[in-house]
C-alpha cells in the first residue's frame, strides 16, 4: 500500500494523471478516494469491514454554494476547471467557476493521527465583493442500504436529546436541524451493527449552521450547512474543520450502536470550554445549587384548570395543598412548575404581571411552599409576543387577547425580520401559543423582557426560571438592517442569547445562590450558564421525537450527563389509572437520571389515589436516588451496556396532533450503566413491564416486580 501511495504521489507531481485515475487518504479507520479530474469523492470504504459506503453510480458533489440573491446552489460539478492534487498530507481539490460568479472555491482534507478521522475544511474567493448565504460541506451521499435488507440500517439525529431513524430506506430522511437549536451538539452518523460514519463539526463558537441527512434515489446525503452572516467579501474560509470518522462498536459491545457515534463526539466535546467543570465541581464550588441534586419531584401544575368538583376556575388557592399531598405521597420535597401564572393566558407574553391570581396570593403561595422545603418554577415564553389569542377549551377559561397595537408601538422595529425590516409573524390566534412576532436577541428590548421578567419572578419567590420557546438556544435568522448584528448566521445569535442568559443567571444567584436557571431543551454551548435543562429522555412517538421510523435515544445524556443533568419534563402524565405510557415514562426519567417527574397541567388527580405501580416506581426513585446510585444518577458519566435478556413488549405513542399512532418494541426492564471518575461502575434497572421479570445480571438472579427498581455496583 506505502508502494501505490508513492507511486501515485509521483504521478500527481509529474502532472500525467489522466481521467479515472483517483487521489486517496487512507489510515486505520477510512479510506476516501476522489477523480483525479472532475473532484468528487468516487469511494468512501470502512477499512475495518471492507464496508463501501459510497453506492456505485454516487458521484455527487462535494460542496453546494448558495449566494444571497441567488436561489440555485452553485455545485463543484459546475466548476469550469478542476485541480486535485496532493501537497504534503493534504488532499486539494481545488474549482475555478464563471457563473454566476468567478469563484474559486478550495476544499483541503487531511487525516488526523491520534483520532483516525478525516478532517475537511472549504474556502472561498471572489474578485468582487459577494454575499453568500449557505454553504454545504461536506456533501457525502450513501448508498442503501447499507447492508443487506436494510433493516439494521439507521442514522442518528442531534435532534434535542436524540434521535434514531430506523432503516431509511423504508423511512423518511429528509430532516434537517439547525444548530444551536433543535440540534443540541454537531454530530450526525449512519450505522448497522458491523460498520458506522459519523460527520461532526468542531466548532467551539457556535456558528449557525445545519445538520441535514436527504434522500436521494437509492441514497442517502449526509450533508453540513454553514449559514453565513450575509456581509460582502472577496474571501471567506470555514473556521474550524468537518471530520468523518469510522466508528467501531462501544467499549464492552460486540457490535456498533448509536453509542458509538456518541463516544466519539464525546472525546471532542469535553474538551471544549463548555465543559471546564464537571456537574459535580460545579455543585461542590456553589455554582449550581445543592437542591437540584436532592431528591425532589418536579409536579407541573397549571393554575388555570379543573377543581375538585369539576368546575374550570382558579386553582392558585389549593396549589399548597395539592404540593404537601404530592410531597407525601412521594415522600421528598416538590419543585412545583406553575404553570398558567401569566396575567393574560398560559404562553401569552410579554405582558406577564400581576400574575394570575393576584400578586399578593401568589407571593403568599410561594412563601409558603418554601416554608414547607419546597421550591418553585415557571416557564418565560421566550422572546415571543403574542399579538392575537382567542381560544376555549374544556379545562381552562375561555380567552381573547389583542395586543397588536402595543407591539405596533414597542416591538415592531426590535422584531425578527426580513431584509426589508417586515416582522415575521407565525401561529395563529386560535391554535397553540396564538399568533406571534419574535424580539431578535440582539436588542435592548430582548434584554428587557428576558432578564426585566425573571427579575420579577424572583420578586415573586420563584426559585427556578426556565426561558421557554427557545428550543436548543436557537432561534430563527434575523435579516433586519437597523439591527446591531449582521444579517442572517454566523455566531451574532448564540453570542446575544448567552449574554442574557448569563446576566438571568448571574443577577439571581446575586439575589439569591439558591436560584437557578434552564432552557427548554439543551444546547452544549450553554452548559456553562445552566442550572439543569428541560429534557424529554422520556418521550417516545411525539415531538421532538415524531415520525414513522423515529425513536428517541439520550444521546446528549450519553455524552454530557456528568457535565450536566436535566429535568424529566412537563409531559409526565400520571394518573389514577393504570397506563403503561405512563410508568414507562417514569422508568425513562430514572434510568436516564432525570429528575422524576409528575405532569398534571389543568387536570384534577388525587395524589393519595394515584395508581400503584407509577407511584411504586416514582418511590423507588427517590429511594434510589437518596441511597449509593444517587451520585451515579446526579454526576456518573453513561456509557454504553449490553442489552438485558428479558421480554420485549410493544407500546403505541400518539403524535401531538392526537390521532397518529406509532407503536415501538423495547425492553420490559429499561436499564443504564454509570460510571464515575473513580472508575466505580453503577448499573440502574426499572422494570415498566406489566408482569414480573426475572433476568440475570452479573451472575446474578435478579427478579423485579412492574415498578419496581434496583441498582447494582461494580468495579
């Protein structure tokens, strides 16, 4: 092999290669070789497999250009002149194009020793000033299946706390999500159990950019999108490289797993700034306060809704009650989300006080709640405003809000906009969170409602503000031209968000150390300005985890749960009867070391008749959770383990539109192993079958009843 490579080497530099002739890298993970004269990768092989990823007729391009007042990308397969040659250790492909623009566009690839991957990087040159939008790199289109049937194929997704798309061939693969936001860190892979590829960007910046997979005839595209800040210039180059890497099964698995994509990802990733400290130095220095890493049930509970005798009013005047019952129940303190304790309506913003209720109840309510050890919480829309909300429902008052004159007046000109500076408008008045303009981060405005509401909310004895509707720390671009950023990506967005999420939080724990901070899904450029973060680990079925074929992995748990830890979510929906949704929810929250959770929302429950075996399992949580597994739970470090020998069973997920239904096969007894930094290994086991099950664990017999948990250590 040393021979050919010399052999070819010689040939580039004598300039006599000729059509069909290839340019390869190629170590102990992956072997990657383009034409020598159009410049497309032509072979794309596992070196451990002998797996072919690229299908044979796959010739696509490497790049894809998008101008600003251009709507057609610009290929490397509409270069005029194309150079591939090898300088060093670096493979070149260097395109000359004439239309629309004369550019010249360079893609450099190199292999890094110490990891194995394959590293990429693009630049761009214009004679004139030009302003480009997006630009795609890589491009790397598979062919499928990827093995056999293709039933074993799947690619994960970063979206939210992650996800899997089962065998793409049959399954929809047109997805893409945008970073940050919906995309919680920079990874997308393609796997089966005995060969995998995962495309991650090592940026540290945080730069708008997509992460996109598209079908493509017998193919699938895995594809980077990095949207630019739409500034003119002659010269541009990407600041941090694209790597592919070959994965290889998961330390103590014999076969490849999306595990493997995520220990990958991990070794970059924890050395990055966001991850200086570990959950743990962070609590012991005071950074994060004590009390989330106590045992606590967080109870989602909507002041608007169902009393007792039916009837829909104000539920402010029973929330200490319903939180003691709930505390007894459990057994351990409750971190109460108050839900609907806006002045208008549930998500209607910016105009939040007097909360509902009156300021005075609700002041009384929350001294009271602390007085009995409890904490409490609630959710800020945002940076939306809601400019039209007319709506009735059976569990809550009806509702009319018009508040487009006001926004005429204060909230127009600071709006996400377009070029021409017309405020983008979403929703509609009679569904979800109404109709709605969003304040672009960048303003005095969004400081204003951001830091001015959650400094109220503290005033009003809230311990925990989350900044909801924010999904991931991304929002959508801004192109308004009086605006203090440039229009369109770039790192302005994330740069503007972090800024006031750091004064939310570093002006409460002024107030008051206690006080902490989260945002609705997680973001890894922002671990280091969060207290915890809102997770749906436990959701399968429904949003952020929707669609034929898709199931949800905690992918962002495996990789930086020690470094952070979140919330089991507002969508718990225990109750009085026996639902297996339900206990397997509560199972997904231990396992996967979330704080429990119980998610009433406007509904009337009982706590004291709340069915057996979902509060037998939220019991064994807290149990668990105040004996040994508790540092496991709250600062172990998940990694991957072997599937348990016990029965499958089937569950069918309803769609957020209430009608789709998507039934999914897991275990009978949902397992994570942890590990701390003192090499200690703590397996959690939780049982959300319907009937007993016994199973063997390190030559152990273990027999678990449904709801109920156990926890086993080793070395």
């Amino acid at each position: 092999m040393r021979n050919v490579a010399w052999l070819l080497l010689a040939l580039m530099t004598s300039g006599v290669l000729s059509a069909g002739e290839t340019v390869s890298l190629e170590n102990k993970s992956l072997c990657a070789r383009w034409d020598s004269q159009a410049g497309t990768l032509v072979s794309l092989k596992d070196v451990a497999s002998g797996r072919e990823w690229l299908g044979p007729a796959d010739k696509m391009p490497l790049y894809g250009i998008v101008l600003a007042d251009q709507a057609t990308a610009i290929a490397s397969a509409d270069a005029k002149e194309t150079d591939v040659r090898r300088e060093g250790g670096e493979v070149i492909v260097e395109c000359r194009h004439d239309k629309p623009l004369d550019l010249t566009v360079t893609c450099r690839f190199r292999l890094e020793e110490e990891s194995g991957q394959m590293l990429g990087r693009i630049g761009i040159r214009s004679p004139v000033p030009c302003r480009i939008a997006e630009v795609h790199f890589p491009r790397v289109t598979l062919g499928l299946p990827f093995s056999a049937s293709g039933e074993d194929d799947c690619l994960l997704w970063p979206e939210c706390d992650g996800t899997v798309l089962l065998n793409p061939s049959e399954n929809r693969a047109d997805r893409q999500f945008r970073y940050p936001g919906t995309a919680s860190l920079q990874m997308a892979a393609a796997f089966d159990k005995t060969a995998g590829l995962s495309l991650t960007a090592r940026d540290h910046l945080a730069h708008t950019k997509m992460f996109c997979t598209r079908r493509k005839g017998e193919a699938v595209e895995l594809s980077i999108t990095h949207v630019l800040p739409q500034t003119p210039l002659t010269e541009w180059e990407l600041g941090y490289d694209v790597a592919l890497a070959g994965l290889r099964p998961s330390s103590g698995l014999d076969r490849i797993t999306w595990e493997a994509a995520a220990d990958v990802y991990r070794k970059w990733a924890i050395e990055q700034s966001w991850c200086r400290q570990t959950m743990a130095e962070r609590v012991g220095g005071g950074d994060i306060p004590k009390w989330l890493t106590e045992p606590t049930l967080l109870l989602t509970f909507s002041l608007r809704g169902t009393l007792e005798d039916g009837t829909v009013g104000n539920r402010l005047p029973m929330l200490v009650d319903q939180v003691e019952r709930w505390s007894k129940v459990v057994g351990a303190p409750v971190t109460c989300l108050i839900i609907s304790w806006e002045k208008l309506d549930t998500w209607a913003t910016p105009d939040y006080f007097p909360p509902y209720g009156g300021e005075s109840e609700f002041l009384a309510a929350t001294r009271k709640l602390h007085q009995g050890g409890h904490h409490t919480m609630v959710f800020l829309s945002g940076l939306k405003w809601t400019l039209q909300k007319n709506m009735q429902a059976a569990d809550r008052p009806p509702v009319q809000i018009d508040q487009r004159a006001e926004f005429d007046r204060r909230g127009r000109a600071w709006a996400v906009s377009d070029a021409e500076g017309k405020a983008e408008i979403s929703g509609k008045a009679d569904a979800g969170v109404g109709e709605a303009a969003t304040i672009c981060p960048s303003t005095e405005l969004a400081r204003e409602i951001l830091v001015g509401t959650s400094r109220r909310c503290r005033e009003l004895g809230i311990d925990l503000v989350q900044v909801d509707q924010i999904v991931g720390g991304g929002m959508a671009l801004c192109y308004h031209p009086e605006h203090k950023h440039p229009p369109g990506g770039g790192t302005w967005c994330s740069e503007a968000l972090y800024r006031l999420f750091s004064e939310i939080r570093k002006e409460g724990k002024a107030s008051d150390p206690n006080f902490a901070f989260a945002i609705e899904e997680p973001g890894e450029f922002y671990l280091p300005v969060l207290d915890t973060y809102h997770a749906r680990d436990l959701h399968q079925g429904r949003w952020p985890r929707s669609g034929a074929g898709v199931l949800g992995v905690p992918l962002f748990t495996h990789v930086y749960h020690d470094f952070l830890s979140g919330y089991g979510s507002e969508g718990c929906y225990v109750s009085e009867r026996s639902s297996r949704l339900a206990v397997y929810q509560i199972g997904m929250n231990l396992v996967c070391g979330k704080i429990p959770a119980v998610a009433l929302w406007g509904r009337w429950c009982d706590p004291e008749k709340l069915d057996p075996i979902q509060l037998r399992l939220l019991r064994a949580h807290m149990e668990l959770w105040r004996g040994p597994a508790g540092e496991f739970l709250n600062f172990g470090q998940r990694v991957a383990s072997a599937d348990l020998d016990v029965p499958p069973m089937e569950m069918t997920f309803t769609e957020k539109d209430g009608k789709t239904r998507r039934t999914l096969t897991f275990p009978s007894v949902l397992h994570t192993a942890w590990k701390l930094p003192d090499g200690r290994k703590g397996t959690v086991f939780a049982c959300v079958g319907g009937e007993p099950v016994e199973f063997k664990f390190g030559g152990e017999q273990i027999r678990l009843e449904p709801g109920e948990a156990a926890f086993r250590t080793a070395r």
